[in-house]
C-alpha cells in the first residue's frame, strides 16, 4: 500500500486481507464497510478490527474526507475476479471514490453512515506508542484455532492466558457442549 496526492494505491490482495474483518450482516450497514480515512483502510465487524497502512509514513497523505465508507458489495465487486497482485488506485472524488486498475474504472458511492472509531477496539496499552516486548505468532498457527472452532461446533471463544510480557507459551482454551479443547502457541520474538 502507498499513498499518492490524491488517494491510495492497494493491492487486491490487501483489499480482500481488510475485507475479511468486516461485518457479513447487511443490516449492519455500518461495518458492512470497509472505511478509508486518508491514507488508511479500515473494517471491523465489532469484535475484530483491520487497519492497514502504509509502512512508511506518508509524506503526501491525500486531502480526503475525514472518513469515507464504502459499503462491502462495492469493494466486492472490485476485487472480483482480479489476481491478488493486481494494484488498485483509489482516487477520492466529490461523490464517490473512483477505482482505476488495469480493468478499468468503477465509482464506488459513500454510505451515508457513520463508521465507528476502530480504536475504541484497541485496547490502550497496545495502541500506545510506549516501550514493550515485541513477540508475534505464526498466522498458521492461528488458523490452527480456527479449525478446532469448526470442530468443536463453529463459533468458539477461545480463553486466552499468557504471561504479562508476552515471553511464554500462548494457552487458549474453548469448550462446547461435548469436548473441550487446549491449544498451546509458543511466540516467537521480533526483532525490531
């Protein structure tokens, strides 16, 4: 992702990466979205929440509204049948943000609705800019979680317990009606 004097430029691939943490529920038209405030796109559906950005920080940010919403049927449709590495430039105009990718052009129209703040999902000491331990986790690990979920009936709460400085194993523990489940994910350390 990069930004450009007038927008952002993303893969489709990251498109369908924020697409995922979105509501599914139309009738929540709210975070049934994807949200582009200058130079960051952003989904929740209320219990997760996805910003992406660019690394580097932007030294042309475009002079956007605040937020726009595009509603994910829009975004959807743009992303449909192109390769994960196909660039999509999002331009933001007076009444719709303009795509352009090799495909062509398609307007996608702002939702008159208000998306909520992301951050209030982020919990404070990890939005903070402060000094921590910095650990991360396999991604394919995670979707380790995600198929005991399906097998233990589908949507599971996962407990989870870890030390303070996030240095030890991960447990996450869930149970349904017939079987309970441990999962132990060690971290691994990043170096900054």
């Amino acid at each position: 992702m990069r930004t450009t004097e007038t927008g952002i430029v993303c893969t489709v691939a990251e498109l369908r990466a924020v697409l995922a943490f979105a509501s599914t529920d139309s009738t929540r038209e709210h975070l049934h979205a994807l949200c582009l405030e200058r130079a960051r796109v952003l989904a929740s559906d209320g219990h997760t929440a996805c910003l992406l950005m660019p690394c580097a920080q932007p030294t042309n940010a475009p002079d956007a509204p605040e937020r726009w919403v595009v509603g994910v049927p829009a975004v959807k449709m743009l992303v449909s049948g192109r390769s994960a590495g196909t660039e999509i430039t999002l331009t933001y105009g007076d009444a719709a943000i303009v795509a352009e990718s090799p495909a062509g052009r398609l307007d996608l129209p702002r939702l008159d609705v208000q998306f909520p703040p992301v951050m209030q999902c982020v919990p404070s000491h990890v939005a903070s800019d402060g000094p921590c331990a910095t650990y991360g986790i396999d991604a394919r690990y995670l979707a380790r979680l995600a198929i005991m979920s399906k097998a233990l009936g589908g949507k599971t709460v996962w407990r989870v317990r870890t030390p303070d400085d996030g240095s030890a194993p991960i447990r996450y523990d869930a149970s349904s009606p017939t079987a309970c489940a441990t999962v132990i994910i060690m971290p691994a350390r990043i170096d900054a």
